[in-house]
C-alpha cells in the first residue's frame, strides 16, 4: 500500500503517482490521494487519473474549536474544487463525534471518511457497536 503521513505533493510526486494510479486502474481498483487543501495540486491529482482525493483534515480538526466556520472554509473551497476537476471527495485524519457532523454538512458530496483513533477511544467508552452507531448517526444528520 502506497500512503503518506499527510498530503501528497502531487506536482513533485506526479508522474509516480499518475504511474501507480495507472497500474491500479489497469487492475480495476478505485484510487484516492491524500491532498491538503492546495487547489494546484488538487488539479494534478486529477490530471494524474485518480478517482477521488481525501482531504487531510487534521488542521481542520486542529482549529474546529477555535472557529469552526473558518476552520472548514479551505476544505469546503477544495472539495468544490475537486468535483470541478471530476474528482470525488474522501476525507481523514482526527475526525471524531465532536466535529464529523459539521464538516460533512458542510461537504455534503463527501463520499467517504476515514477514523481510526477517534472511533477505537470512543469505543472502550460506548462499545464498539455503539460507537459505530454514533457515528453514522453524525453522518446520516448533516
């Protein structure tokens, strides 16, 4: 599995990325690069034959409590971005029950998210099924 600790820099990684992305597509498996909000390199991930982005949301996780609205408007501007380019919209990292709902009402076409830490620490509180539950719930409401 090829992944990234953040954001991929899809103008310095391009052509390893567009070369991996054309092997997976050749073998029909779907394809997402982690971005940062960079419009730029939104646009050459499209260029690179990916289907989709996931928005690397640990700065929007960071600033949440600070000012939400603020704190959204780059991933808003991106996923809009995004689909404009023909991409789909994902998006991960320290998204939890405290701010999930409010960053998919605001990125209502986000097809998919990613939770790891935050779902696991709920759950040793409400019960893996629970915390499941709790949050698709946050999904389903926005």
């Amino acid at each position: 599995m090829l992944t990234s600790n953040a954001g991929w820099d899809t103008r310095t990684h391009f052509d390893q990325l567009k070369s991996v992305i054309n092997t997976f597509k050749t073998a029909g498996i779907r394809t997402s690069i982690f971005m940062e909000c960079d419009l730029e390199l939104i646009s050459l991930a499209a260029e690179t034959g990916a289907d989709r982005i996931e928005l690397y949301t640990e700065d929007f996780a960071r600033e949440y409590a600070v000012d939400r609205d603020a704190a959204v408007a780059p991933y808003v501007a991106a996923a809009k971005h995004a689909i404009s380019c023909g991409l789909g919209v994902n998006a991960g990292h320290d998204l939890s029950l405290e701010n999930l709902a409010f960053l998919k009402k605001s990125i209502p076409e986000m097809a998919e998210v990613s939770i790891g830490h935050a779902l696991i620490a709920d759950a040793l509180y409400y019960g893996l099924e629970n915390t499941i539950q709790l949050y698709l719930n946050c999904l389903r409401e926005s």
